[in-house]
C-alpha cells in the first residue's frame, strides 16, 4: 500500500510540473517580444527569492517577499491587462484546442497533410510591390488566437496565398480592396474585413486608420499584422499592439518567420 501512495504521488507530482511547464510557456509565448517580458522575468526571479527564504526558514524576509507579492497581485492584473486577455481569448478559441493548432506548437509531431507554413515570402514581395505603387493595404495572419469574430464582418474566401493574388485583391479598383485580408496558414480566409480601433494617443498622429486599426486588432489578439502606407508606400509591422523597426524588407520576413514558429 505504501508503494502504491508512493508511486500514485510521483505519478500526480509529474502531472503538476507538466501542466506548470505549459502554462509558463504559453504565458512567456504571450510577452515574448514586449516590454512585458522583463517584468515577468521579475516576478519569476522574486517567486524564486520568496520560495528560497522560505525554505530557509528566513521568516523576516519571507514574510516581506510573501506580503509584496499579494499586494502586488491587484497591480500586476493592470500591468499585464492586456497578455492576460489574450491568454484568456486563446484559451477559449475555437481553434486552440484544434489538432492542427496543437500540432503547429510541436514540430516534431507534424505529419503529412497538415496545413502548410505561411508563404511570408510571398506576402512581402507581394508589399513591396504595393509599395512601390503606393497602394494601400492591411494583412493581418493569425497566430493562436482566433481572428473568426472579425472575419464575420468580410467576405469569408480560402484563396492560397501567391503574390499576384495579394495584389490584385488591394488593387484601387477592386471590390475587395477595401478593409484588411486576414490570413490563416497558407489561404487568405476573409478579405473586406473590419478591424476594431485603437484608441491609445501613443500611436504618431501621422498614422491613419488602417495602421490604428493594425494597432487594435493586435492589442486584442496574438495576430500579426502588416500594412502598406497609400501616402508614403512604406511597410509597417505590428506586433502586440506595438510597431516593430526593422532595417530591411529580408529582415522583416525573418522576423515574421520567427515569430510564426
């Protein structure tokens, strides 16, 4: 019998540590990139200390750590206000629990006839073209995070993605033009898509609606976005609600290659 508690405790405790493992994962997968990540970095360091004074007993200190991190739980729901509604959004995604989402996360696990990778390739010559010609554009590619609450406000399509194809959608005189293109593996799933908004006064005057609606859409989802300026022809990248800088355009695909991992 105490065999049998002793091997049911290790069964459960490794249980434990891999739900913790996932969880931390999927927590460092949301603040990856932001500014966000040095103050999870630091809630970690200050668990570990508080966890540490505990076992050795230091009852002063321990204390001090433990009332500091209860106190400063209220804070950090403010401070991660938004990473916190993302994790919630993706763990209630439709597609979250997917076997094709799932699989996507484990290299190792995918198999033949599975959605193939993003074309980035494609999509950024396909900008760089719209840039030279200065035509507007917003592509928005899902990650975790479903992007179907959006969707319902186009025209839902699954065209694979090509660079012509891109292109002739945001062509001036095409019916589809008009709103974003979200982009879901390797198909463009909806197009004429109305984003939401952003309303944050960080965002430089010069920017109009499509690179605020860029902004909204990535404050409230994992997703990435791209857009192409109708003034200027430049290509802007969003990611968490934030512009990323880049120096050229092979930079930016291996950026968004990364980030798509």
């Amino acid at each position: 019998m105490d065999f049998l508690n002793f091997l049911e405790f290790k069964i459960t405790d490794l249980i434990d540590i891999i739900l913790v493992a996932v969880l931390l994962y999927y927590v460092y997968k949301l603040v990856r990139g932001t500014v966000a990540i040095n103050i999870f970095i630091g809630i970690v360091i200050v668990w570990a200390l508080w966890k540490l004074t505990e076992l050795l007993q230091m009852k002063m200190i321990s204390s001090m750590v433990g009332g500091f991190m209860n106190i400063g739980l209220i804070a950090l729901i403010i401070v991660f206000q938004q990473e916190i509604r993302k994790f919630l959004l993706m763990i209630g995604s439709t597609n979250f629990a997917s076997k094709r989402n799932f699989i996507k996360h484990f290299k190792f696990l995918r198999q033949e006839g599975l959605p193939t990778e993003t074309n980035v390739d494609a999509i950024i010559s396909a900008c760089e073209k719209m840039g030279i010609s200065k035509t507007g554009a917003i592509l928005v590619i899902e990650r975790n995070n479903s992007l179907d609450f959006v969707k319902s406000s186009g025209d839902k399509m699954s065209i694979e993605i090509t660079q012509p194809i891109i292109e002739s959608i945001f062509y001036k005189n095409s019916p589809l033009h008009d709103g974003a293109a979200i982009i879901q593996d390797n198909y463009i799933t909806a197009t004429r898509v109305i984003l939401p908004v952003s309303n944050g006064r960080n965002i430089p005057l010069r920017f109009g609606l499509r690179h605020r609606a860029a902004v909204g859409i990535t404050e409230k989802t994992d997703s990435l976005c791209l857009v192409v300026s109708e003034e200027t022809g430049l290509v802007s990248y969003i990611k968490n609600g934030e512009f990323v800088l880049y120096k050229s355009l092979e930079e930016l695909t291996e950026m968004i290659k990364k980030d798509l991992e």
